[in-house]
C-alpha cells in the first residue's frame, strides 16, 4: 500500500473495489467461522480507508488548481 501516490485515479478506484470485496468476503467468512486471523479486517478498513484518503486529497488539489 505504499504506492497509492504514485497509482493514477482509476486504479485507485479498482483498488478500493476489491478491498471492499475482501471485506465482505471476510465479513461472511468471521459469521461462518472460516476466518482464522481476525486482524485482517482491520488491515483492510486501514487499506480502504487509505485509498479514500489519497483519492480525496487528489479530488480536493483538482478543485484548488481550477479556483
């Protein structure tokens, strides 16, 4: 996750996509109990909350440059 700044803004979006989807996945995993690290969820909220980071600094420097 170290090369969100340098990844454009499409694949930012795929990223986050599929991070959601684990996500769930996990999500359904924990009520099944198929899960055996319950760290990982947490690790993925970082990681979304992360890319949602970075695509609102970009969407806030887009709306400076044109002001």
């Amino acid at each position: 996750m170290k090369d969100i700044k340098s990844k454009t803004e499409k694949d930012l979006q795929k990223e986050l996509s599929k991070k959601r989807e684990l996500l769930r996945e996990f999500r359904f995993g924990l009520s099944g109990t198929k899960v055996k690290d319950v760290k990982e969820g947490a690790n993925i909220k970082k990681d979304i909350a992360r890319i949602l980071t970075e695509l609102n600094a970009r969407r806030k420097d887009g709306a400076n440059a044109k002001a």
